[in-house]
C-alpha cells in the first residue's frame, strides 16, 4: 500500500503540474461546476438564494441560502448525479453584457445578487451573465465574469465529484447571514481526480489534529479558547526536541540569543507600521464590558500607558539594538528567539496547529551593512535548505516565491521606490544564484518591504508553506537605526527577518502529517517502549529503562495489566519506533527481545549490546 501511496504522490505531483500550465481550461471547467451545481441545486430546493460561485484550488464551491431546508453530505449525489447529466447534454454557455436595470429585473428574486449588481453600479461597472443553454431553451442565467467553457463536452463527467458542506457567512462577514457552502473537485480527466481522492483518503489517516489526539501529543480546549493549543507531556517533550536541535545549530552558526516581553507599549507598533495596517489582528486591551470587535473599531486616544499581545517579535529586537553605538566592525548582528506572539485570527480561519491565535515563531533577525546583504541571504537560505534536510523533506522538491510589491499600487507599502528596487533586485539575485526553484508573485509582499516564501512538499505531494526570509528596509528608517561607518558617520543597516519552521506549531502540524505520526527515532517522544510479560519481570523491565536513560535514549515502561499481545498492539499504535519485551529469559540472560517499527521481530539481543546499537542509530 505504501509503494502504491508514494507511486500515486509522485503521479498526483505530475499531474499537477501539467494542470498548472493548463490552468486557463481547468479553471473554465471549474467555473462552469459552479453554475451547473448552482442549477442543480435550485432544481432540488426551488426557493434557494444564490451567493456566488468561484474557482479554489483543485474545484469550486458555491454559497447557497437554503432558507429553512437543509441538504446533508449523504445528499450530495443527488445533485453530483443531476450535473453529470447535464453535462452530458453538452450545454452551452453565452456570455452577455447587460444593464443595471435589466440585471435587476433578472434576479429580483436573488437578494445576494441584487447586492453585488449595486456594487456594479456604485463602481460603474457593467454587469454581465453567463447563460447556460440546451439548445435553444435557457436552463440556467447567473450574474457572472467568467470565463467558462463554451460547450460542457469539454468537461468529462468523471473528473469531478461534490465533496463536503460547511457553513460561511456571507461576504466572510459574521455579521452577515450564514450560508451553506457546498464543495467540488474537479481535474482534467478521471484518472487524476482518483489520484487526487487517494492522497485526500491517505490525508484524513495523516491528520494532525486526529494524530495528534490519537498520539496523546496535545488538544485545543474551547474552555480555554480556539487556536490555543495545549501541550501534553509527550507533544511538549517532542517540541523541546526540535527546540534542543534548532537552538543548538543556531549557536554553531554564528547566532545569539536576546529575549523579549509578550506585551509591549502600543508606540512600538505605531512606529514600525504594523498598527496602521494590521491594528485589527491584535489583541489590545479591553474595557469593562467591551468586546474586541468593539475595541479594534474604536480608535481610542493614545496614552503612554496602553499596551498590547505582541504581534511579533521585531520592535523589541530593534530597541535592544538602539540600547547602545553600534560601529560597522560589530556587524551583522544575528539575533535569534523562539518568542509567543497573538494574532487574532477569525473563528472560521483557524484549523488546528496550522492556524493559531498564539503560536512561537522561530524567529532571527540580522542586522547588517548594505555590503554585507548578499551574504547573509545565502547564509539564511543554506540554513533553511539544511533544516529541512536535517527533518527528513527533500530540498529538491523546495518551491520559493519571491513576493513583490504591486508596481500597480504602491499606496500600500512603506518606503521609497529605491528602496524597494534595491531590495528586491537582490533577493532575485540571490535566488538566482543559489540556485531555487523559483517564482515571482507581484503584489505579495509585506508593506515594509519583499521576501523570499519557501514551500515544502510532505511525503504525500502536499506544499507546505514554512519559511520566510524578509528584507526589511523600512524599520531601520522608522526606528531611526545606525550605526558609526569606516568614514566616522552614522548609517543606516539593513534588517532581514526570517523564520527558519514559520512556526514551532505549524512545523509540528507538518512533521506529524508528513510522517503519519510515524517519527524518526532521533525525533520521537517516545523512542522505546518497555513491556514486561508478568508483574516478575517489571523490575527487571525498569532497570533496563534506567540503563537506556542513562545512556540518553527517551523510554517508558508498558506495565499495565494486560497480555503482552495487547501491550505490543498498544505500542504499536504509538508508533514508537522501538518495542522491547522481558520474561524469564531476558531475566536470566540480562537481555530483551527487540521489535521495530516497520520491521517487526529482531530477535533477542544483550541489553549492552542493543543499547551502543541504539544509541548509534539515534546520533547517526
């Protein structure tokens, strides 16, 4: 099965690719779903109001007021099967440019769309539909941009399937009225859309937040409040583990260590930006009986005393650099933290460890001379490149996106026009150079300036989206940072931001689907698991995991009440790589008899000698 998963992972990726450079037709199709399931459904639920329908990666959705109905996932072949026939009729679709008055006219009965066509108006844009026709009867009209496909024998009718329901609000707004979002994927043919349901099946066995609960590693308690994540002994300890090897290489390459507060005065973001463009995703204080949507609406007078949840770590590691003169010789300056910071994202965006309102960012930031810019990109990239090598992903599979400004709109970004043709000319040289398999994304950078965005790729085909590399050329003009050159006048460095994981709880969440749980043994909480036959042999069974201590190795002992059969089978849903078993021979003998993971029985073994075998097997 594992051979068939990876042979279907390397398939799926292919197959991806070619769509990608097809995108135009698979959006078509995809588009064209919509409006069919759109159809489909008001046949079924005649009185329905229609949101919109778009394109998402790999299908579609559309939003539906259902009114008092209600359509359950058990119900979704009914309309899978009423678009597969459509399909087959080979429809047509029409584009047509028409009035505000006669678009009205058209979907007086729509509320949700009668909204968008008054945002037409206010623009001073013309609406425009797509008609679907069989033959020369019109079966469906929807208030629409396109583009769709002109006939559906473009579209094969086993490429697609509807696959789940969820709720959204309208226009993403709490405050509006909830609708029913009904999901679709479709591909170019059937052979992919299989491809693409397998890696989903092998994906729901992967999940983190299932894993994670299965695995006694943590759980989200609503008591305590959505996205923040508590940690359970063994998800704390294989955390520490990764926090151990990550502080570790950072001493060996040149980093220091600073600390910083998780709250700060509320001047500090002023100055560096972020409150005027993100003051609504962080936590500031609230009155007595206020609520945060409230606060974050509020422009409140400024006091020297309001202080805010960091947000990130930056400020505070400019202000330990203005703690004193700074001359050109001292630079760079890498200073690297593993700091909390809240976000506060939206109820409906958070989804396990991958979306949080608290989470550790792995984060540096080197303060450096224009000359020496270049060189600490490199050095940052190699350090990324051999994180991920060192956790067990494949660096021949790192897809980076270089994200610039919108030349478009500048109004959104900090800076001067030089600033930002310096710094993103030299991220796009260093990419170049180092070699990385990369793309430019217009319109994707932060305000403060462009960055480097490193996707990974799981053991299933998934990109994985983890660290950052950010020029950063406002900050030092806003803070007012310098330092003394060779010429005896202040300067101005430069600042990159990076964060080798993105996140200790996003990287976690990865590690956890891209190893199904399975870990490495230098990386599992866990690293032998002790079972004793009968209640004689626990001593002898809790010396042995003395002597494993002793030399380094993480164990535990199984010594509850049960048959060996059962304690084995318990083990091994742990996935803990190794299962040692005691009885009267081990007793006698001063051995063990060894299981691994994946492997099975090994036989009997000295303890000694199995535990320099392990021992070398987890420094290897």
């Amino acid at each position: 099965m594992g051979a068939i998963l990876a042979e279907a992972g390397i398939q799926y990726v292919k197959t991806m690719e070619l769509i990608k450079k097809e995108q135009n037709n698979i959006e078509k199709v995809r588009h064209s779903l919509s409006h069919l399931l759109a159809e489909a459904v008001l046949k079924q639920f005649p009185g329905a109001k229609l949101g919109i329908g778009p394109v998402i990666e790999n299908g579609f959705y559309y939003d539906i007021d259902l009114g008092d109905s209600k359509l359950a996932e058990k119900n979704l072949q009914v309309l899978e099967n009423r678009i597969k026939g459509l399909v087959k009729k080979g429809l047509a679709f029409t584009k047509e440019v028409i009035t505000h008055k006669e678009a009205k006219e058209l979907f007086k009965d729509q509320p949700y769309k009668l909204e968008l066509i008054e945002d037409l108006e206010r623009e001073g844009k013309e609406p425009t539909i797509y008609i679907t026709k069989d033959k020369d009867a019109t079966i469906f009209t929807d208030l629409c941009v396109g583009p769709h496909v002109d006939s559906t024998t473009e579209i094969d009718p086993e490429s697609f399937k509807l696959q789940k329901i969820a709720g959204a609000y309208w226009r993403g707004s709490e405050k509006n009225q909830m609708l029913t979002r009904i999901y679709g994927v479709a591909f170019e043919n059937k052979e992919a859309l299989d491809q693409y349901l397998l890696m989903m099946e092998e994906a729901e066995k992967r999940d983190h937040r299932k894993l994670g609960k299965e695995l006694d590693l943590f759980h989200i308690d609503d008591i305590v409040g959505l996205g923040l994540p508590l940690w359970h002994p063994k998800g704390a300890l294989l955390w520490r583990i990764i926090e151990d090897f990550w502080y570790e290489k950072h001493l060996q390459g040149g980093y220091d260590l600073v600390r910083s507060p998780h709250i700060g005065n509320r001047s500090l973001w002023e100055t560096s930006g972020h409150w005027g463009f993100y003051n609504k995703s962080m936590y500031p204080p609230l009155e007595v009986g206020q609520t945060l949507e409230d606060r974050q609406h509020e422009e409140k007078a400024k006091t020297s005393e309001e202080y805010l949840l960091k947000p990130m770590n930056c400020p505070f590691h400019v202000q330990i650099y203005k703690n004193d003169i700074r001359s050109y010789r001292s630079l760079p300056f890498r200073w690297a933290e593993c700091g909390t910071v809240y976000r506060f994202e939206k109820k409906g965006e958070l989804s396990g460890l991958t979306r949080v309102r608290g989470f550790t960012q792995d984060d540096a930031h080197i303060i450096c001379r224009k000359d020496q810019v270049e060189y600490e990109l490199k050095r940052v990239i190699d350090f990324i490149l051999f994180m991920y090598k060192s956790f067990g992903f494949n660096i021949e599979d790192v897809h980076v996106y270089l994200s610039l400004r919108d030349p478009k709109d500048k109004s959104n970004y900090a800076g001067s026009d030089e600033g930002w043709e310096f710094s993103e000319g030299v991220l796009r040289k260093v990419a170049q150079e180092k070699g990385l398999n990369f793309e430019e994304e217009e319109g994707e950078a932060a305000f403060y300036g462009p960055k480097l965005d490193f996707k990974i790729r799981d053991a299933i085909g998934r990109e994985w989206q983890c660290s950052t590399l950010q020029f950063d050329f406002n900050l030092p003009e806003r803070f007012d940072m310098s330092f003394i050159n060779n010429k005896g006048e202040q300067e101005r460095p430069y600042m990159l931001h990076r964060a080798l994981f993105g996140s200790y709880e996003r990287f976690i969440g990865l590690l956890i689907e891209h190893y199904a749980g399975a870990f490495p043994l230098w990386l599992s909480p866990t690293q032998v698991t002790i079972l004793n036959v009968g209640e004689d042999h626990l001593e002898y069974a809790k010396e042995v995991a003395d002597k494993l201590r002793e030399g380094g190795v993480r164990v535990e002992v199984a010594d509850e009440n049960t048959s060996v059969g059962k304690k084995i089978r318990s083990a091994e849903m742990k996935k803990t790589p190794y299962v040692l078993v005691v009885g009267d021979k081990e007793v006698e003998a001063r051995s063990v008899a060894v299981r691994k993971r994946g492997e099975g029985d090994l036989g009997v073994k000295e303890l000694d000698v199995f535990i320099e075998e392990i021992k070398g097997e987890i420094k290897k």
